[in-house]
C-alpha cells in the first residue's frame, strides 16, 4: 500500500513547529526585558497548541504501520525509537547548557543535566524546556511497545493508559505527572485517526472538508482556552480530537504538497527543538542592528530566520543521524 499520507502529514508537521516557533517570537517581542510589545503575545499566545498537534501527529505515525500488519522485531522499534529522540535531543540539550554557562555564567546543576540528557521524570525542568514533551513521547513509545508483543492487548493498555491519563491526579509527584500527564490523551486521537484511515477512508472532497473543519475548530479551541489552565483536561482532550480529524481528513486527501513544505516538515524536529535558542540570538542582533522595527516585521524576521536556522541545524546534525538509522533498520531487514 502506497504511503499517500505522507505529504499530508509532512505539512502537519511544518506547520506544528512554525506555530509553536510564532509562539515563543511572540513572547520574547512582547517581554518587558527585551522589546516590550505586550500585544503580541495576546495575539500569539494560542498557538502553542502546536505542541498537541505533535503529539496527535506521534500517534499517527506510530500505530500507522501497526494497522498496516508492518509489526516489526521489539528490539528493532526500541532502538529506532530511541535513536531517534535521544542524539538530537541531547545535542541540542549540550547546545543550550554550555552556552548558558560560557555567556550567562549559568553552571548546570546536575539534576538539570540528568533531566536535559537523560529524559527521565524530574521535579526540574529540562534546557531548552520542550525537551518535556519528549519525555511524554518515550513514554508512549514504551508503552506501545506491547503492541507488538500482544497486539490487541497491547492497543487497549495504550488507550486505556492515554485516555486515563487526563483523569489522574498527580499530587505534585513528577513521577505521576509524567506517567499521566493530561496531553497522554493525545495520543489515542492519533492512533484513531491512523485506524480509520486504514479501515474507513473517505473521498479526497470530504477528506479536505473534514480537515479544514478540524484545523478550524483546533485553532479556535487554542484561543478560547489561551492561558486558562483550570480547564487543561478539557482542552487537551479537545484538541486531540480536532487534531485527530485533521490528521485524517489530511491523510485521506492524498495531497500532494510543494518540495520545499516536504522538506520543512522533515524538519521539523530540529526546528522544534533548536528554535528558541535561534530566536533570543536573533533577537538580541536586531535590536542592536534595527531597534526600531515594527512588531510585524520583528515577528516575521524572527520566525523565518529562526525556521530557516533550524533547518541548517537538520542538515548538520540531523539528516546524517537519520541517514544512519534508516541504514541500520535495512540491515537489520536484510539480516
């Protein structure tokens, strides 16, 4: 079976990292230590949504192949899983560590270092702090894993864990706040909308129609619960299933999407993961160079300048490490 939600999902993940990346442009411009546009973040401070759709989009990609009958060795999909998060993780997690401690004389302590590197629960958070969301996806990871051992226990563990996971209280515990954090749930949407895609496709018309309604109702939900963290349950739950539907009416179109948004979304997780740090550096060289520039071309030169570094950042570091991933998952193929 031809892979035709590739393009589709690609684009879902370019646009998951440029929103997340508009976010955090929005809250250095509009901090008071630096440019002070208050209104910024007012009108930017939704889309760290973002984040929902990646986990939505990991649920996707996961259990597709499951669905599909693609059940590979356990051993083989734990090293691929883990080859894929740790290296750029802690790349980048060096990155950010050492130049805290050459420029801004902040010497790492050991519990940020071991949380940074390692992804383990920590009551600290990890540098740069989006590395947390990775932790939730070596959870997942893991728990999937039983999937592969009994495949139709191992999906109801998952969902049951997920759908759970909003429900749990975690009492302060970074140990239960990580093994029932509330975006958990997330990941069930995806793995449904991969289900359906499977075993219920739509036409290419509908597909875009349900895509766009769900696209739709993601960002509005985004706005109306922006900075509400009373009803978290409600919203990650809703935004799951939003970006569910988008997943798969995007997979069903079959849409064929531009070389250069292919490549953005190969991207993506070097985009994401390297981004703020681009950005502060951007920042601080335009309001040395040009601190009169107006919010809107702040924001712009901030976001294409820090997507376009994260791409760079993919090419160097990246793509060779995925190169020799997908080179060992063919050995081990042929093996």
């Amino acid at each position: 079976m031809k892979d035709y939600f590739l393009d589709g999902i690609h684009g879902l993940r370019a646009l998951a990292a440029i929103v997340v990346v508009i976010f955090h442009a929005g809250g250095i411009l509009g901090s008071e230590k630096y440019q002070g546009l208050t209104w910024l973040p007012q009108i930017t401070g939704s889309l760290d949504t973002g984040v929902d759709l990646f986990f939505v989009i990991s649920g996707f990609v996961i259990s597709f192949p499951f669905f599909l009958g693609r059940i590979q060795p356990l051993n083989s999909y734990l090293a691929n899983r883990l080859i894929r998060i740790y290296p750029m993780a802690m790349i980048t997690a060096f990155i950010y560590l050492i130049f805290n401690w050459i420029f801004f004389d902040r010497e790492p302590e050991i519990d940020s270092v071991l949380s940074s590197f390692l992804l383990i629960p920590s009551s600290t958070d990890p540098i740069p702090i989006v590395l947390w969301t990775l932790k939730q996806e070596l959870l997942f990871y893991f728990i999937f894993s039983l999937a592969f051992i009994r495949p139709y226990i191992g999906i109801f563990v998952v969902l049951s864990w997920s759908i759970a996971s909003p429900l749990v209280p975690s009492s302060g515990s970074a140990l239960l706040s990580w093994l029932f954090h509330p975006n958990n749930i997330q990941f069930s949407f995806g793995i449904a909308a991969a289900y359906l895609f499977v075993y219920h496709k739509i036409s290419p018309t509908k597909s875009l129609l349900v895509a766009f309604s769900g696209l739709i109702a993601f960002f509005i939900c985004g706005v109306v619960y922006q900075g509400n963290t009373t009803n978290y349950t409600l919203e990650t739950t809703l935004l799951g299933l939003f970006g569910s539907l988008v997943a798969y009416g995007i997979a069903c179109s079959g849409l064929q999407l531009p070389r250069a948004i292919i490549f953005l979304g190969t991207a993506s997780y070097s985009i994401y993961l390297i981004h703020f740090f681009f950005l502060s550096a951007f920042n601080k060289v335009m309001i040395r160079i040009a601190p009169d520039l107006s919010g809107t071309i702040s924001i712009i030169f901030l976001v294409v300048s820090a997507v376009i570094a994260g791409c760079v950042y993919y090419i160097i570091f990246e793509r060779p490490i995925e190169t020799l991933r997908k080179n060992r998952r063919t050995r081990t193929k042929l093996a």
